[in-house]
C-alpha cells in the first residue's frame, strides 16, 4: 500500500502532537508493508526531498502564513506528481489548505481524514470556512476520531458519525533504549528536590499554564515546566513577579533530558483547558513511566487517558484552587499516588501501544482500498 499523508508541518522541523502522531504512525505501519509519504510545508525558502528510515518526505516552502495555517505555490505541483502512484490519501484535520489542494487537484483518489481537533480559536475564520470543510469531510471515506470522548462531544464530528471510526493515537515504548542517566538524576534532585511535579509541552494559549502558575501560589510544591512557546516569557515574568522559587520554567528540552525528568518526577500535571487540547501525547508518556496523572475535564482525549481516581485525578478546567488541590492530595497520599501510577502504565499498555493504532490504521487502509 502507498499512502500519502498531507500535513501544514513534520516531526522533522516542528514537535507537536499532530506531527508526532503521523511519525509514530508511519514508522509503525512500514513493518506491515506500508510504503509511506509525506508532504508537509517548511519555512525555510526551498523545496527539498529527505528520506527518513524509509519514509520519503517532500518539503513544500512557505509562501504565505495566515491564522496558524501555512500555505505553498510548490505545493500544488508536488502533490500532483506524488499522487499519480498512491493508494489512499490520510489528511489531518484540521488544516485548510488541506481542503484547498485536495478540491483544486481535482483528483479521484480516495482519502480518509484523522479528525484531531475542533477548530476552537479561529470562530470567525470558522464561519466562512464551513462550506469548504463541509465538502472536504463529506468527501471522505472514513473519518477518525482519536477518542469516543472527542467524537461524542465535538458538535461536528456528531454530524458524520455514520462513518467515524474510532483509533486512539498510540505511542511506541521506547523506554529499553532508554539509559536513566544516574548523574542526571542526581542534579535533577539537587536542583527540584526528591519530590516534583512535571509538566511538559508547547507553552500555548490551550494548555492552562497560567492557572497552574495561580495554583502553584498556594503551594510550595517543587514544579519543573519545560517547553516553549509564546507564552513563555509571560510564565517567567510572573514566576519572577510573585518570587516562586519553587517553580523551575526550564525551557525546550531533549528527548533523553525530557525522560530524564519524566522518570524522576513524583506526578505530571497536564492543565490544558480549551479543546484544542484533543488527545495529550504527553498523558501517554508519563503514563509509559508508570506516573500518577492530572489533567482537566474538557470533553477530549485527556480524560480518556487519564480516568479520574484509576490513573490519577480529573478536575474542572481554568480553576487554579481544583489544580492546587489535586497537587495536595497526591502529594500527600503516595501509596495511592503509586497506585494510580501502576494503573496509567496498565491502562497504557491495553489501549494506547503503536502497535495497537497502526493494526487498526492497516485494517482501516485495507477495507477502503479492498486488499
């Protein structure tokens, strides 16, 4: 099977959660004969081509970037020329210039389309967008929804539940390559103590960092927040206003620092508050390290990786006194922080593997190509 997966960015140039999904997908689903392809946009001024173990990657360049999406001239004609040998065409929602090359190049191939979130902050882009997503959604063969949590409380998604299906984004164990570095570990201690809180992830307007900072104003707990984004220098400014020495905000981190730290945490905290937050990779990994987990009630995936008093505790989004509370209560309750740590690795294990995803993707693939 060639399939083609069309997206505004790559794992290779941007780590988000999108772009970390098509790389665990396609990675995994070349071990059951699937050649896979992506074509995603970059900012740097060229087109290019890179093969990353063995999947061919076509970068478009950027020429123009309005409300979140990127759109390419090149991008046209790459596509055009990449079809001609592909099966099945997976789009990633929600991205518009998806929904405008897949109309302009007038192709007959089929697609499918991983839903991963409602469009929540462009609302009034949103109202002249409609008719173009309409299409784009009614010409799919199938629609995936990560969670039933996200298909059941998406007032869009609702509208094609006929043909949703429903695959969870799965994420691989990589934890064997991992060497738990001892002399990391012991300046990690030094530095945030034997005990903290985690949280890491893209410092952006969706994933309530400013109500945790509130929260973190009631406590003296040791918190490690570590990412970047635009929010960044705001989250500084008002750690050094309010003197929260506590509160370590350390910036963009490695993979082997971010697992360091993962490992040694005693919790993760996951406060993401608006929909945009769909599913929360992020859940998954500390879930990997068998860590107790906080996230916030917003009708996605969060809450279906994280079940309140099983893998850790679920509380009402923006409420900075709930997050405060949740910290407490795990902090001062480790056996029962442990339990719900053993309980978010089982879970993990049972529904959220790569393996498990790609097997549903290649059945999903299958069906619609009549292999």
């Amino acid at each position: 099977m060639n399939i083609l997966h069309f997206y505004k960015t790559s794992i290779y140039e941007s780590f988000g959660g999108v772009e970390k999904f098509i790389d665990e997908l396609t990675l995994n689903t070349k071990n059951y004969g699937v050649n896979n392809t992506i074509i995603a946009l970059t900012p740097k001024n060229i087109n290019s081509f890179k093969e990353y173990n063995g999947v061919k990657v076509y970068f478009c360049k950027t020429n123009i970037d309005y409300a979140s999406t990127p759109m390419s001239i090149s991008a046209f004609k790459i596509f055009k020329e990449v079809i001609k040998d592909i099966d099945l065409i997976h789009y990633h929602f929600p991205y518009p210039f998806s929904d405008i090359i897949n109309l302009v190049s007038a192709n007959n191939k089929k697609y499918i389309i991983t839903y991963h979130s409602d469009i929540v902050k462009q609302k009034k882009l949103l109202l002249i967008y409609k008719p173009l997503m309409k299409n784009f959604l009614d010409g799919a063969e199938k629609i995936v929804a990560t969670s039933q949590n996200y298909l059941e409380s998406s007032s869009v998604l609702r509208k094609y539940r006929s043909k949703v299906d429903i695959i969870p984004c799965g994420l691989t164990n990589d934890l064997i390559y991992f060497n738990k570095d001892k002399a990391s570990e012991k300046i990690i201690k030094r530095k945030y103590g034997e005990k903290y809180f985690f949280f890491v992830g893209r410092l952006v307007y969706y994933k309530g960092i400013d109500f945790l900072i509130d929260a973190a104003k009631l406590n003296n707990y040791s918190l490690v927040i570590a990412g970047k984004g635009n929010y960044f220098k705001d989250i500084n400014k008002e750690i050094k206003k309010h003197n929260l020495k506590h509160v370590h905000l350390i910036g963009e981190i490695s993979k082997n620092e971010k697992y360091n730290l993962m490992s040694n945490c005693y919790s993760f905290i996951f406060p993401s508050n608006q929909r945009s937050e769909a599913f929360g990779l992020s859940l998954l990994e500390a879930s990997m390290f068998s860590k107790p987990l906080i996230s916030c009630e917003i009708g996605t995936g969060t809450t279906f990786i994280n079940k309140n008093n099983e893998t850790g505790l679920v509380i009402k989004p923006n409420d900075s006194t709930a997050i405060n509370s949740s910290m407490k209560y795990l902090w001062d309750n480790e056996s029962i922080s442990k339990k719900f740590g053993e309980n978010s690795y089982k879970r993990y294990e049972e529904l959220f593997t790569a393996k498990k995803m790609s097997e549903s993707y290649i059945r999903l693939y299958k069906s619609i190509i009549n292999i």
